[in-house]
C-alpha cells in the first residue's frame, strides 16, 4: 500500500515536469502573433506596417531601436520595433558552434510556424535576423549566424510551407547585440533569431 503511495506520488511528479518545461520553453504562438502584429493606423506610402497617428504625416526613416526584456510564458524574450516594424526575439537552440536545430529548437520553431502562417500574419513578410554571442572571431560568428538565420528559414519553409519570398534570412553575428558584453563572453540573451515584420 506504501509502495502505491509513493509511485503515484513519482508519477504525478513526472508529468508535472513536462508540464513547467513546456511553460518555461519561450512564447506561445499567440504571444509571438501579438508581438509581429502592425498596431494604429496604417500608411499606404509604406509597406503597410508603420503606425500612424489619425491625421499625422510619415515618420522619417527612423534609426534601430534597442529591443527591451519582457516576460513571456515564464521566459525571457524581448519585442520592439524597428523603424517601426514590430519585432520579436527569439532564443533558438543550436548545436554548439553549429546550425544544427536542436529539439528545443524545433519546439521553438514549430511556435513561429504556427503564428506566421496564422490568418493575422499571413499577408506579411518577415526579416530573420540571426545574432551570435561575443565568443569566437568576428568572422566566424557572422558566418554561423547567417547558416543559423537560414537553418531557421529553411525549416520554417519547409514544415509550414512558407513561401519563400515571405522569409529572408541573414546574419549580423555579434554585431547588434541584445546585452552588451566585452570579447569571447558567452552570452545565451545574445545567441539569438530576430523575427522582423517587413510589410506586405
């Protein structure tokens, strides 16, 4: 009798982990939807994503703004705009020194997936910026962020049937990074996929 106790007790433990794992993996699609959604009135001058205010004229090409930290389903990811394109961050798990997706990543990615191919993003195009830690050359973390930011194109095209005029991917490496760090920091808020609404 003791020993069913203490067996449910393990069991009800081993399907609550899967469970807080799951919560604290990165933003739900709808979290990602909310984020890459145009906000106010839209310019027909523009590629149809900059907000405007009700009677105002459009913005001069404004400079990249520093995207800021907030909570999403229990982990960190960061949203902003850039030059007035909504925008999300993304932490994507690669193999070390690699492009290899990892489960998690795909996990991660089977989320964007679902938000981009939704009926209020489908119209869109998205930018997919990869972005590298300080560790390592200049070189070769702009290298690997660029076959990251396609990894991620290519699965996203691949899985979701994307087309491929809506994804375009590139790296910057450690250029533009989230959390200023000094050479050869290892830095996993760094380590990351930009997702940028382009417009229409």
């Amino acid at each position: 009798m003791r020993l069913t106790g203490i067996a449910a007790i393990v069991a009800a433990g081993a399907a609550f982990i899967p469970s807080a794992r799951a919560q604290s993996s990165g933003p739900s699609a709808q979290q990602i939807i909310q984020a890459l959604k145009p906000t106010g009135s839209v310019s027909a001058t523009t590629r149809g994503i900059v907000p405007l205010a009700p009677g105002s004229t459009p913005p001069a090409p404004a400079t990249q703004a520093k995207p800021t930290a907030m909570h999403m389903g229990g982990a960190k990811a960061a949203s902003a705009t850039q030059g007035g394109m909504p925008s999300i961050n993304l932490n994507i798990d690669f193999a070390l020194g690699s492009a290899q997706l990892t489960p998690r990543a795909r996990t991660e990615l089977d989320r964007l997936g679902r938000a981009l191919t939704d009926q209020s993003l489908a119209a869109y195009h998205f930018k997919l910026v990869g972005h590298t830690d300080t560790t390592g050359s200049a070189a070769t973390n702009l290298a690997l962020s660029n076959a990251r930011a396609k990894a991620v194109a290519d699965y996203l095209r691949t899985k979701f049937d994307i087309a491929p005029a809506r994804l375009a991917a590139y790296g910057v490496g450690e250029k533009d990074l989230l959390v200023p760090t000094g050479p050869n920091t290892p830095s996993r808020a760094n380590r990351r996929v930009q997702v940028i609404n382009a417009g229409t």
